[in-house]
C-alpha cells in the first residue's frame, strides 16, 4: 500500500492528519493552491468546490469532512 493509499484510507477511517499531508494528497489530486492570508485555498480547473485549509499541525473535523468529500467525489 502506498503513501497516498494510506493518507487515504487514514481520512476516510475518520483519524486526522497534518496540513502538510492534506496539501500533498490534494497537490496529488490535481489541485493547486493560493495563500489567502491564513488560510490555503485549494483549487482545480473543472472541479466546482474549493477547499480551504488553514495551516495547523491537525485539521479541524470540519477540514477532514471536506477532504472526505473531495475523495468521493473522486471515487475513492
């Protein structure tokens, strides 16, 4: 199992991660991001929703329920 299979599977189980694993699973994803004062906005050209992050050692559950999302939304 990858690196990124395991980012994976660790965000949909529910336990949370860094930021930094956060914007290389979405830099992954095909994202890119934009820094908006504190927060990261990640963006991708045909994908409606942007995801914005702000840089802390974990993601608040509301942050991991958007990446959750994003992952359906790519069929994992």
């Amino acid at each position: 199992m990858s690196k990124i299979e395991k980012l994976i599977r660790k965000i949909l189980d529910g336990r949370t991660i860094s930021y930094q694993e956060a914007e290389t699973l979405l830099k992954r994803l095909g994202f890119e991001v934009e820094v908006c004062g504190s927060h990261h906005v990640f963006r991708k050209k045909g994908y409606a929703r942007n995801v914005s992050i702000k840089k802390r050692t974990e993601l608040l559950p509301y942050q991991l329920n958007d990446l959750k999302e994003v992952l359906q939304d790519h069929d994992y």
